[in-house]
C-alpha cells in the first residue's frame, strides 16, 4: 500500500498526465528545482516508514517467540 502511494505521488510530482493534475485541481511545480526537493522528500519519507515498520515487525515478532 505504501508503494502504492509513493507511486501515485511521484506520477502527480512529475506530471505525468495533466487530466489528473486538473482533476484534482493541483497547479504545476514552479520549478525543476522544487520538484526534485519534493522527490527527495517523498524518497526519505518512504525509506523512514519502511525502516520503523521492520523495527516494529521485528520487536513484535520477538516478543513472541
């Protein structure tokens, strides 16, 4: 599920397709430079959540074996 979002924000992030960008009312980036910060966070983001959800599944699983 969560590549899934990461998918669909980096499709909107470089534009791929204008009619979803109207449809859900979102303007252009600005710049270049905006856009690869945008991706650069979306990119940290999705390694951090990754990264807490094996900790949590880790320390779960151990508290049960």
């Amino acid at each position: 599920m969560l590549g899934l979002m990461f998918l669909g924000a980096t499709l909107i992030t470089f534009n791929v397709s204008d009619e979803i960008r109207e449809g859900l009312e979102l303007v252009p980036f600005p710049t270049e430079e905006f856009q690869k910060t945008v991706i650069t966070c979306l990119v940290l983001d999705l390694m951090v959540c990754y990264g807490i959800e094996r900790l949590c599944r880790y320390f779960y699983l151990k508290q049960f074996k």
